[in-house]
C-alpha cells in the first residue's frame, strides 16, 4: 500500500492547481459549451495571465500511508516548466524520490528494499507527461493542443457539476468535474490502480481551498479506488510560487546508501 499512495501522489500532482466548490448550488446555467464553462474556470481559479506568469511551484505537507492502520509521511511536490516534476516521501530513515524531466523519468524506493535507481515504466512516462504540467490540462488547454468536451452534467458530493472529457494532445483522456455554481474543480479522475485482480477506476476529491498569491490551491485532496472503503487523503501544509528549483533537481537522482536517507 505504501508503493501505491506514493505513486498515486504522482498523480494526485495534476489536480494542485484546481479549486473546491461552494455550498447550496443552484441548477446549472443553460446552453454552456464546453469552451464556455473552461473561460469561466479558469477566470474563476486566478485567471489566464495569473497561471502563465507561474514557472515553478512547491507543494508540502503529509500523505496518508497503508491499510486500516494509516501513518501520515512527510512529503515535497515541485514543479517545474516546462513538465519538469520531482517528489519526496519520507518514511523511517529513508526518502523515496520519483523525477520527472520532461522527457524521461526515475524513481528510487528504498522503502522496497530497492535502493538503485530504477526507470519509469511506459505507463508511468505516459501519465507523468501530462501530470507535470504547471497548471492543469484545462489552462490554455487549445494551445497545449488538449480537446475538452461535455458530456453532461452529475453530482458531486450533493451538488451539480459539469462533466468534462479531456482528451490530452498525445491522446490520454481525464475526466474533470467543474462545480456548477463556482465553475471550480471538485473532482477529478485519477489513474486507474489494480486491485483484486483488475483495474479499478480512481477519483480524487479536492478541499479546503486557500488562495495563495491570487491562486486558488487545495489543501486537501482525497483518493478513493472503487470498492475499496479505505480512502487516503494527502494534507497540503505549505504552497511557494516561483520558488528558485534548479534543473538540476529533475535529474537522474542518485542511488541511496544503505545507511543514509536522502535529502536536499
């Protein structure tokens, strides 16, 4: 459980630009596009020119961990453009480190046992190249060559929200959530994780929002795999904007001494 929540946080990535709905919604506005209700989140969560003036972002806090039995670990999310991704996750005397450079990717688990350096696999590569952008699929989403359509309009933890299909320009495809009264995120479709023999569908909830330099960050995001009625959740403490992170940072790591966890 703890190689799935580290993974999954990967994942969990693409969401941290994206903001919680309101209470007491009303019905949806009629006769919106897709294009429409995008313009809309967007103005809603900062606005275009706020989101392309972001080159860096750095993300701390704790992350649920195993079973029924959870710990929190301390974890640091930075990224980087253009899809540069680096993350931390510190359990016992060790720190896990997954990188992403744009182009290829590593990993280092020695909470596994496996303390040398090993690559990401093709489905690994093929979700971190979406999931290390800066500002989420739907922020010029036309110039990032991604296609949004809509397909409906569901609830979402009592209140409406709008449906979105994003098909990525290399031909991944996420489901987003758009709360109908705040035209903000409220869930999102996350990658999908094996369990009991299958693949499970994943979704990913996002609260308790704060504004941060005129963005709007989740604060808590939670996990939940279906059929499984153990949820994670991952607890965001601190949010820098264009903090100074080196390329250097989204290079192949090192391999881990046997003795010695990693740092900064």
């Amino acid at each position: 459980m703890l190689r799935k929540t580290f993974l999954s946080s990967v994942a969990l990535s693409v969401c941290m630009s994206l903001a919680m709905t309101g209470t007491g919604s009303p019905r949806p506005p009629a006769n919106l596009t897709a294009a429409q209700i995008v313009e809309k989140n967007v103005s809603a969560k900062g606005g275009l020119q706020a989101w392309r003036a972001v080159q860096t972002i750095s993300f701390s806090g704790k992350m649920d961990a195993g079973g029924k039995a959870k710990v929190q670990l301390p974890f640091v999310l930075e990224k980087k453009r253009p899809r540069k991704m680096r993350i931390e996750l510190v359990f016992e005397n060790d720190t896990a480190v997954q990188v992403y450079d744009g182009v290829n990717g590593w990993k280092l688990r020695p909470y596994l046992g496996r303390r040398d350096v090993e690559p990401y696999s093709p489905e690994e590569l093929k979700s971190a190249s979406f999931e290390s952008d800066v500002d989420g699929p739907l922020v010029d989403y036309t110039a990032k060559g991604n296609k949004v359509e809509l397909e409906g309009v569901e609830k979402v933890e009592g209140q409406d929200a709008y449906k979105l299909k994003v098909t990525m320009k290399a031909g991944q495809v996420q489901h987003i959530w758009v709360d109908a009264e705040t035209f903000l995120e409220v869930k999102v479709e996350g990658t999908p994780r094996r369990m009991d023999g299958r693949m499970r569908p994943v979704s990913i909830y996002l609260r308790d929002y704060k504004a941060v330099n005129g963005l709007m960050v989740p604060y808590v995001l939670e996990t939940a795999v279906e059929g499984n009625k153990v949820t994670h959740k991952m607890f965001i403490e601190n949010v820098a904007v264009n903090p100074k992170l080196e390329d250097s940072l989204f290079a192949r790591p090192s391999p881990q001494p046997e003795t010695q966890a990693t740092s900064k």
